[in-house]
C-alpha cells in the first residue's frame, strides 16, 4: 500500500472548519459484509444505502472495479487512518480492483486504501481523495462516496493505460518480489491483531442457501400481499397503511436480490470471489425483506388478538359497570340515613 497520511492529516485540518470533533469512542478495524456499505454510526439513511448501492454496482459494471465505503466514529487499532484502512481492505481480503474509502466521522479522518497494482495510480486515487473533501466538510457522506466512485470511472474511462503500465513493470522479478513481501507483511500484521476467523462456507452451500432464500422470501412476498387484502377488508386502509409500506420496501430488496441472481446466471464469466459476495448480498437483502413482513405481521396479528377478545373485554367491562351502580346506589342509602342520624335541631 501506498504512505499517503499526509491526505489523511489534510482532510482532518479542512473538516476543522465545520465544527469542533465531538468526544465519540473509537472503532477497531471491521468486517464488510455482504454489501457495499458499513454504516456504523447511522450517517445514511436507508434511501441513500439503497441508492449507492444502485452507483457503486453500476460502477462494477462499467469498470470492473468495486468501491466500498466505512463510516465509523474514530479509528483506533490502529489509529491512523492510512493504517486502520488498510488493515481493514486486508482483513476482508479486497484485492488489487477493490477499493476502499474509510471515514471517521468524529475523529475527522478518512482515506482510500488502494493496492499499489490496481488500475488507478498513486496520483489518481489522491485526486479522488481531494475531490471528495466538500462533500465530507458539509456533512454530505452520501454524495462523498458518489464523488469517489465518479471520479474513478471517469479516470478508468478517460483512454489513459496505467493498468498497462503496471502489467509491464510488474514483469521485473524484483518488483514482483517486493509487492509480494508487501502484500505478506500487511497480511500477517491484519491477522495478528484479530481473532482467527470462521471458517469459510463453501461456495456450492452458498449457492445453495441464496437460492433457497430467494423462493422463501418470493413465497413469504406472496403470502404477504394475501395477507394484506384480509387486514384491508378487515381493519380498512388505514391501518394497512404501514403494511403496505413494508411490502413495497420487501419487493424492492427482493428485485434487487434478482438482479443479482441474474449477474450470476448470465453469460459473463464469474470469479469465486464475485459469486461469495454476490451470493452473500442475495442472502442479506433476503432476510432484510423478511424480517420487515415478519414485524408488520406480528402487528396484524396483534390486532386479530385484540379483535377476538373484544366479546369478552365488553362483557367485563359490563360487568364492573354494573357493580359500580349497585355501589353507588348503596352508598346513597348510606348518605341518607347518615343525614336523617345526624340532623341538626331545628
């Protein structure tokens, strides 16, 4: 990896303008996930994950490169910027295509990791970084991530070769060497410092367990919009509003989960790498669908509860009603007669 906290101490310095650093605690290095974006301290909201996640497969699509993005409070284990990115882009195993931008929200540090054979050169990757310095000083996190990932197509689309260029000086058997010892050193600082990891699915029980979610969640989806004609006709529109929300969202997390079925399916040649993360993505955006029906049908089925004990809760009610009056009528009698004892002389 590139030495570029200079970048680093940059950024911190221009974020400075915007405020003063709250105290926050601090974030070891983390594990990606299935998806694109870590969101640790809840800086996007669920529109914007959905729509980087849209920018940066499209990224893939026309690139070849992925952009992942980490949001936490402050880097700690290490501290620096330059350091806790690359533990991370290491840990997770990101390759010379695979990009990362890491930013500490309150600490005000950020940073690219990048690998030294990927496509973009040194200079490149810390114009990007320098680009997405407004977006960050205003707060804008979402549209830092889009800057990045514009600027990369733009500079992997702009006719210039410096992946060609690499291809050739790597063919000098000491820089091969010393990327080698590079990529090893950092490999065996990440895991020194981490738990050993769990072993990993293969890719066939993978496969399988995405499919397999795919069907339930189109069966629950089903299910659901049955479900949702039964609570309208019986509890009306308005309490179905939320209902009908949580199917729309399910729908749209299980399109999306096709979507990338169909990049598995399709004719374009697959690496091991792309089919693990794309069939975690299936499974994720699964179960994120499912648990949205489930929690709005637990509310249905509350509501069904409530409806069927109504008979009974009336009858209560009735019931202390009724021995109310029959107390109110004897504490009369009493008020009476107290009077009539205690009248006083005419």
């Amino acid at each position: 990896m590139r030495a570029r906290s200079a970048w680093a101490l940059a950024l911190a310095a221009a974020l400075a303008l915007g405020g003063t650093a709250s105290v926050a605690s601090a974030t070891d290095p983390v594990e990606l996930g299935s998806g694109y974006i870590v969101d640790a301290v809840d800086v996007l909201s669920g529109d914007e994950e959905a729509a980087l996640f849209d920018r940066l497969s499209e990224l893939y699509d026309t690139t070849g490169v992925d952009l992942y993005a980490v949001f936490v409070d402050e880097f700690t284990n290490p501290a620096d910027a330059q350091s806790w990115a690359d533990e991370v882009a290491s840990g997770n195993g990101l390759g010379p295509q695979q990009y990362l931008l890491a930013v500490a929200v309150d600490g005000r540090q950020y940073y690219i990791s990048a690998d030294t054979t990927g496509p973009l050169t040194d200079e490149q990757v810390a114009a990007i970084e320098e680009s997405i310095v407004p977006d960050l000083r205003d707060g804008d996190y979402a549209g830092a991530v889009v800057t990045a990932a514009d600027g990369m197509q733009e500079e992997l689309e702009s006719g210039i070769s410096p992946w060609v260029i690499v291809l050739l000086v790597a063919t000098a058997v000491s820089i091969v060497v010393l990327i080698w010892l590079v990529v090893r050193n950092r490999r065996a600082k990440s895991a020194a410092g981490r738990p050993k990891a769990p072993p990993v699915v293969p890719l066939a029980d993978l496969e399988r367990e995405a499919s397999s979610a795919l069907v339930q969640t189109d069966d629950a989806l089903k299910t659901s919009e049955q479900e949702l004609g039964f609570a309208r006709a019986q509890f009306g529109d308005k309490a179905a509003t939320e209902f009908v929300e949580a199917l729309s969202t399910a729908r749209r997390l299980l399109e999306k989960a096709f979507t990338l079925r169909q990049r598995l399916d399709d004719e374009t040649p697959d690496s091991d790498e792309q089919k693990r993360a794309w069939n975690q993505q299936i499974i994720q955006l699964c179960a994120q669908a499912d648990a949205g029906l489930d929690d709005k049908a637990e509310a249905f089925d509350e509501l069904r509860r409530l409806e069927q004990d109504a008979p009974e809760a009336l009858a209560r009610v009735r019931d202390a009603h009724r021995r109310a009056a029959d107390a109110l009528e004897e504490a009369d009698a009493r008020l009476t007669s107290l009077s009539a004892s205690y009248a006083p002389d005419a």
